[in-house]
C-alpha cells in the first residue's frame, strides 16, 4: 500500500489538511505531530517532506520515484535533517548541530525540513535551543516534532508550533494492515484488542513469549467458559509459572478478555448467554483493578476461576 493511501485511510483529517495547506501555500513553520506510536505520525513528516522536494508531484501527491523522494526514502537528502534520541533523550549537541547544519548555504533548492522524533525526550538544555530556533526559524523551512506525550514538550514550544492530533488506528483497518504482513486474521484480531498501535501490534505478534502464552490462556479459557474445575488446579498449573512479572500478569487478563469479548460477540443473538458473558467480562476488569492494586497475582486468578466456574 502506498504511502498516501496509508495516510488517507488512516489519518484522513490531518492528510487531507497537511495536503491542503501545501497546494495554497498555508505551511506553518513547525508543526507538532502527537500521537500513539504506529498511528503515522512519522510517515506524514516523510510524505511532507517528499511533497516539498518531489520533482514530479502527481496529483498532490509525491512521486515516490524521483531523485529526491529516493533520497529522502534512503535517509539521504542533504534538506532533510532527522533527529532522534541518543540512548534516552535528545541533547543539546543534536540540537546545536541541527542550528549548523541549517544556516549552512550548501543546501540544495527547496525548503529545508527537519523532523524530531519522540521529540519529547528533549533534555531542558535541548528543549530551550529548539525554542530559540522556532523563535528564529530559518528562511524556507518547516520542524515537525513528533511525540506520543504532548504534555512532556515546553508549553513554550507548543505555543511556537501548530498541533495535530493523529487518532488511534481503527480496529477494522489495523487487522487489514496486519494482514497485509502476513498476520493470521485470529491472531491480528486478538492483538488489535491489545494495542491500536501498529508497530506495538507487530512487535506483540512476533513476540515468542506472547505466543505461548495465548495458547495457554486460549486452554484456560475454554476450561472457564465450559465451567471445567480444571481451570482452578490450570491456575496453579500452568498460568502462574507462565507470569513471572507484573507486565506479563496483565497481559494474561488482557487476553483473556479478548478472548471472552469475542465470545460475548458470538452470543448476542442469546439475551441470556450474553448477559452471562457481562458478567464475566465484569469479573475479569475487578481482577485486573486488583492486579493494579498490587494484589498477589496468583489469588485474584484462582478467585476469578473460582467465581467464573461457579
């Protein structure tokens, strides 16, 4: 799927708004991209970028094929700054480096386009350079910070750039999208129940621990659903060994939350089945606020055995 159509379908609001701005000439001079990780934040900072330098813009949108998208797709074009965190935060160097970089007069034509990510991660020294360079950007330019936590960057800063909210990825798109990776359609439902990310969806997918533990979780659950007093000794069994961190305990209610949503779905033409389906629906969220209290792990899961199987 091509980039544009990534974007169009996933964030139609900001694409078509970012698309706009550029046709009449409307860019602001910074932007501050903010939401969830996978949501296409990063790649509408690429697509603007290549619809600033693309050679053969085709219908407003850019080519993907000339010199300049290939070279701003391989990291390569000299107007195109990237700006990540070294080990945990962005330093100030990065900054005073990027502040060197732009006032330099070997740029190609075009506009110059520097993109943060996780932008939030700025240390103070870092943050108050950005500030004076959105202050007094340079000439032809546009920053685009990106962040999942808006409320990390410097109102300061925030007041300097125009703020675009991108919105969690639709369940029904992000299976589509995960499908399209070669996902099982069962797995990529279960893990767009977990995440409306999709790098966090991918990176659960593949993940080793994860796909054991959903095979058990998916045993323990038909155990609970048929009332099996197996699914009590199965706690001791097979569950507590498999969540040795907080993390992971979570993670096992997550799933088998998922799992009972999808069977309260295949109920709902049966008033009682579904209401029994809440019920236990209800269970498993008291088990996960319990979890959240730092309750023992393993009681609240042989209670909700216990209180499920009747």
């Amino acid at each position: 799927m091509g980039e544009e159509n990534f974007l169009a379908q996933s964030q139609p609001l900001v694409y078509s708004q970012i698309k706009r701005n550029v046709e009449h000439e409307r860019l602001a001079h910074a932007y501050i991209f903010e939401g969830d990780n996978g949501c296409g934040k990063h790649e509408m900072a690429l697509w603007l970028a290549k619809r600033l330098l693309c050679l053969n813009v085709d219908k407003g949108n850019p080519c993907e094929h000339c010199v300049n998208c290939r070279r701003i797709n391989e990291g390569e074009h000299p107007n195109v700054q990237l700006i990540e965190p070294e080990g945990q935060t962005i330093k100030v160097d990065q900054i005073r480096q990027l502040q060197a970089e732009l006032s330099k007069s070997s740029f190609e034509k075009g506009t110059q386009i520097f993109i943060l990510q996780q932008a939030d991660k700025m240390n103070p020294s870092a943050a108050n350079s950005l500030l004076k360079l959105l202050e007094e950007p340079p000439g032809n330019s546009v920053a685009v910070l990106e962040t999942n936590i808006l409320g990390k960057i410097l109102p300061t800063i925030q007041s300097r750039c125009q703020i675009l909210h991108f919105t969690p990825l639709a369940q029904e798109y992000l299976i589509r999208q995960l499908e399209e990776k070669n996902i099982p359609k069962n797995l990529a439902q279960l893990v767009t129940k977990l995440t409306n990310s999709y790098d966090k969806a991918v990176e659960i997918s593949e993940n080793e621990w994860f796909n054991e533990t959903r095979e058990i979780v998916a045993k323990w659950f038909n155990y609970l659903k048929n009332k099996d007093p197996q699914a009590f000794i199965y706690v001791q069994k097979k569950i507590v060994a498999q969540a040795k961190e907080k993390e992971q305990q979570q993670m096992i209610f997550a799933i088998l939350l998922a799992y009972f949503q999808n069977e309260r779905s295949r109920s709902l033409d049966n008033r009682q089945k579904t209401q029994h389906m809440n019920d236990i629906l209800e269970l498993i969220l008291q088990a996960q606020k319990k979890l959240a209290a730092n309750v023992a792990f393993q009681g609240i899961a042989e209670q909700l055995a216990l209180r499920i199987i009747g």
